[in-house]
C-alpha cells in the first residue's frame, strides 16, 4: 500500500488535467485522462534529450563498474595477497561507500572542472563508475567465494588461461549474482540526482532526474509534466528488472543455501 | 614420461605438508600415493599440478624443470575428487573443453569426444547437464574429459571416493584396465589401502609429510619398511604385541613363543592375520587364548582373540565356529613374523626383495 499509492497518484496526476490535479475531494479513480503533459514533456521540452541522457550514463556507467569490479572481485576472491592486503583491501573498498556522498561534491566539482569536463556525460559516468565498484567488488567477491574452487582448478588444468577460465566457467556460474548487481548499479546510476545537479547544468548534458526537478521553480510547479517524465523513467528499470527477475531472485538469494 | 620429485618440501607457515619428497616416477607407470588424510599426499599432486606453489626442491618432468611453468602449460589432466565437471556446460561440451581452448576445429573435437565417450560408454548422455548424471556417470565424464587430449600424465584425487561401495570396485577395475589400454604414467592419490594395492605398479606411502616407503604392493604387504606401513596396509590389520626377545624366546605378558630370529632385546612384533592358525585343541608350543568373538565374511571368519591384555585378530577359515570366550590355541608362521623397534618403529627384520 505505501509503496504503490505514491506511484499510482503520480501516474495519475501524470493523466489528469490540471484542473483534475488539484480539485478536492481528488478525483481518486474516475477522471478524463489526457496525455497532454506527456506530450509537454517529451515534445515542447527537452525531456527526451534528458532521457538520453540518463540511458547512456547509467548504462556505460554499470558496464565499467561490471568489468573492473568483476576483475577486483576475482582477485581478491582468489589470489592469496602479502600483508592480508585481501582483507585489508576489501575492507578499504568497502569505506568509500561509508561518507556521505556530498563530502565529496565539491571536490569532485573542483577536478572536473580543472579537467574541462564540467556538463559533460563523461564526468558523471566516471563518478558513477566511480560509486559502483564498491558495491560490486563486494557483491561479486561473495559470489566467487561461494563456488568451488575445483572447477576453476579444472579448467586451468584442462590447458585454459586464468581469464579464459573467468569468462568460460566462473562468469556463467555467477551469471545470476552478477544480473542482480547489474540491476542494482542501473537503478543508483539511474536515480542519482546529487551529482548529476552539481555537475550538470546545460540542457544537453542534465540528466532526466535533474530534469524532472528543474520542474519545480520559483513561479510554479509543473506537477504533470514532473508525473509524466518520472513515470516514463520508471519504465526501463522495470523492463530490465522483469527480463532479470529469474536471474535476479536466483542471485539474491545465492549463498544463502549451499547449492 | 618420467616424473621426479627432488627434495621437495611444501610449508604453510610453519607447518611442513611435505618434507623433502624424494620420488621417481617411470614411463608408464601407476603409481598410487596412499596415505590418511593429512599427509600430504592431495598436496603432492596438486603441486605436480601447478595447483599448489613448491616451497623448496625441484618437480621435473621428462627431466625439465616444472616449478615455475603455469598449470596450463603443464599437458597434466586431472580429475578432481569432486570431478569439478562444468555445470553450465553439456556432457559433450565438459568433454571437448580441453579442445576447446586449445582451438582444435569443431570437426575434430566432435569427433574425440564421440571417440571417448564411445570408450567409456557414455553416448547416450552427452546432451545432457552434468547435475542430471549419477555419481558413476559424472565419474566417467570427468576420467573422458581427462583422456580426451591425451596428455603427458593422468593426476587423480581420490577419484573413486564419492562412489557407493559396489560401483567404486567396478570402476577400480575399469580404471586399471584403462590405463594399461592407454599406457599413460598416472598417479593416483588415495587413503584406500585396497584401491592402491589394487591399482598399483608402486605404492608410495607417506605419513605427515614423509615418504614411508616406496615399492610394489606386494613388498609393501610382505616386507613394511615400518610399524606405520605395516599397519596402514591390510585389511584386517596387522597384530603388534610389545615384548623382549632374549635367548631365542619373545616374552610378553601372558605370552612366551620360541623364535628364530637374530633380533633381540625390546621389539614389538607384528604379524598378519592370515599367518595365525586358530587350533581348537592344545598342540605343543601353541599360544593359549580366548575368543572374543567370530565374525563370519562369506568366504573367510575373522576371528578376535585375547591373549592376555593382547587383542588380536586371526583370519580363519569359513567353517570354523568358536563359541565366544571358548579356548583356542595359537600357532604363529614364524618367518611371516616381522619385529620393528620400539621406539623408532622401524622394521629390524633382514629384508627381502620377492620377485615381483
């Protein structure tokens, strides 16, 4: 009930006139429905552009966390490192995701604007590659602990390089773990608005969150054409998380029973 | 290919898996390291592997050097105690794997892995996945995945071990005629004293790291080097009874027997169970003991006996029958005898070699 009666008054606020929007008793279930906002948002104003936006940087970001996590992950699952560095390492990966986030705004603000990369795609997929590989180093590092090391020693005997053995025998066992942290790193990609806001300031560089809240200004607040925009940003997380969801539940619940 | 160990020593930490292992392994051969768990013997092989760094001491093979060459470059095969086969992959594919990554053409590979499993008569599973195989089936999978490539050396960790107790003597069997087919140097890690005097060329038996003694099977069962040996190696076990010999006469508590030995002083004897012969009736220089109970196999009984403090057990024929607690009388096969010294547990009967 808490978690669906938001999304259904957005979805509706996002349908109805804004004489609809604001009439009291609302009109809870019956109302005219109109698609005019979405039009407003994706036509006259620059939201698709957002939404293009917002694709790519989630989606580069999520596959560079995937790939350098993935690798960090397996080294630090599987290689014996000096010093304990294995656990000492993961532990340090782990405390970057333990500050606040806007500590390092500033900062951030600061490089990127000395490396010329202030309101370009590139400087947000970074940071959120960047903000992925924690999450992913140690997702990915339960999931290689978890299988058995016999089957990678068996590939290396059976004449297969280190990185073969990974791509050939361990990913696809964890395909599971790793479709669920796909998911995961999207859906932060995906919604984060604190550095997307700081970064971002032009049209073509802003990103759909950001986009959405611009909405809101100092002479009025465009509650459909918000509604319409966020509902339509729902939409590609619940496409991926639905062709995931067999792997998803799978790799949610892997390592919980010895399988 | 020729396989040597040379002084090779493997530690974790302080702790010493292996001390200075010193093995020639022929052309050819099988060889079985056998062992109870903990001695070393997994580490043995996965060091031969590449599995497993040398600490000190050289591994060569066909007389190169190997400590440094990378488990992929070694042409070993494995098959791992829990057969590791892919579970994502096919039976065909699991087989063809080590084709695969050495880019033999599709054609080919088909054509091995039909090849093999044709050999093990595993046809009819190939398109299915590993998880809907028995333990038997998974077991040939693995052994077709190792012979498919035709490498230098077979490596096998306790291979046999996850199968119920009929199929492992089946498989035993196949695995042994298998190897003589294809004439490939194996060596075979076990703690089964029956699968390695079953399956062995040389037996090499090791305890806590050390290599006991190396040598066919049958001179492992006729002639231990050791205590250990002596009593690793048998089923049922070897007896030991502690006493002095002095004056041609072994003396133990409730226990005096002539011998013909030049052995003397503190020694602790030891003798199989098929060299007492349990006698119902008194016979001159016979052992005087009580049975504490017959265990009827089939084709044999064993029978467990005391003789004062001492239990021993004596293999008897399958019609005999003893009533429990009833009196027996002992006679030993003396020169089947063998003393080992108290402390150190070494053997200090002279040793022959059988003709093997």
């Amino acid at each position: 009930m808490f978690a669906i009666a938001p999304v259904y008054w957005m979805l509706t606020i996002s349908l109805k006139t804004e004489v609809e929007q604001f009439a009291t008793p609302p009109p809870w279930f019956v109302f005219t429905p109109t698609l005019a906002h979405y039009y407003d948002a994706f036509i006259t104003r620059g939201f698709g552009q957002y939404l293009l936006t917002s694709a790519i940087v989630a989606v580069i970001s999520t596959a560079g966390a995937l790939v350098i996590g993935t690798l960090a992950a397996y080294a630090l699952a599987r290689f014996e490192l000096p010093f304990r560095l294995n656990r000492r390492l993961s532990l340090w990966i782990l405390s970057t995701r333990m500050f606040p986030a806007i500590v390092t705004a500033v900062p951030l603000f600061l490089m990127m604007r000395d490396l010329r990369l202030l309101n370009t795609r590139v400087a947000l997929i970074l940071i959120y590659t960047a903000f992925n590989l924690p999450f992913v180093v140690w997702m990915m590092r339960g999931f290689f602990a978890d299988l058995p090391r016999d089957l990678e020693e068996a590939a290396l005997v059976d004449g297969d390089s280190r990185l073969g053995a990974l791509l050939r025998v361990v990913l696809p066992l964890v395909a599971p773990g790793l479709a669920a942290t796909a998911v995961f790193c999207l859906i932060v990609s995906w919604n984060e608005f604190l550095f997307a806001l700081v970064l971002t300031q032009t049209e073509a560089a802003m990103t759909l969150p950001v986009g959405i809240a611009g909405r809101v200004t100092q002479y009025e607040i465009k509650w459909g054409v918000m509604s319409a925009a966020a509902s339509v940003a729902i939409v590609p997380i619940l496409v991926f998380a639905l062709a995931l969801q067999k792997y998803l539940v799978r790799g949610l619940s892997m390592g919980a029973v010895k399988g | 290919m020729g396989i040597e160990f040379r002084n090779v020593t493997k530690s974790f930490g302080d702790t010493k898996v292996v001390d200075s292992l010193s093995l020639e392994i022929r052309d050819g051969e099988f060889v079985v390291l056998l062992g109870p768990s903990g001695c070393g013997k997994t580490t043995t092989l996965r060091m031969l592997a590449g599995l497993e760094s040398v600490t000190s001491g050289d591994i060569t093979v066909n007389r190169e050097r190997i400590n440094d060459v990378p488990t992929q470059h070694r042409d070993l095969a494995m098959v791992f105690q829990s057969y590791a086969l892919y579970p994502h992959m096919t039976i065909a594919e699991n087989i063809g794997y080590p084709l695969r990554v050495r880019k033999v053409n599709q054609v080919e590979r088909a054509e091995r892995v039909q090849r093999v499993a044709a050999m093990l008569e595993i046809e009819s599973l190939l398109e299915r996945k590993p998880r809907q195989l028995s333990g038997g089936e998974r077991q040939r999978v693995a052994l077709a995945r190792a012979i498919v490539r035709e490498p230098r050396a077979y490596l096998m960790d306790e291979p046999l071990s996850n199968l119920d107790a009929r199929l492992r003597v089946q498989m035993r069997g196949e695995l042994k005629r298998l190897q003589h087919q294809l004439g490939t140097t194996t060596i075979y890690v076990t703690h089964d004293q029956a699968e390695a005097m079953t399956l062995a060329s040389r037996v090499a038996v090791m305890k806590k790291g050390r290599l006991q003694q190396f040598e066919t099977p049958l001179n492992i069962y006729n002639h231990p080097a050791n205590r250990f040996v002596a009593e690793f190696v048998g089923s049922p076990s070897m007896n030991f009874i502690d006493g002095e010999i002095s004056a041609g006469t072994f003396v133990s508590e409730a226990l005096r027997m002539a011998v013909n030995t030049e052995v003397a002083g503190q020694v602790t004897m030891g003798i199989r169970p098929e060299h007492i012969e349990v006698l119902t009736s008194p016979q001159d220089g016979a052992i005087a003991a009580s049975v504490y109970v017959t265990e009827l196999m089939g084709n044999e009984t064993f029978v467990f006996l005391t003789v004062g403090p001492h239990r021993l057990i004596a293999r008897a024929p399958a019609d005999f029958r003893a009533e429990v607690e009833s009196k027996v009388w002992l006679r030993l096969t003396s020169e089947k005898v063998h003393y080992f010294d108290c402390k150190t547990e070494e053997i200090l009967t002279q040793r022959r070699s059988d003709a093997t």
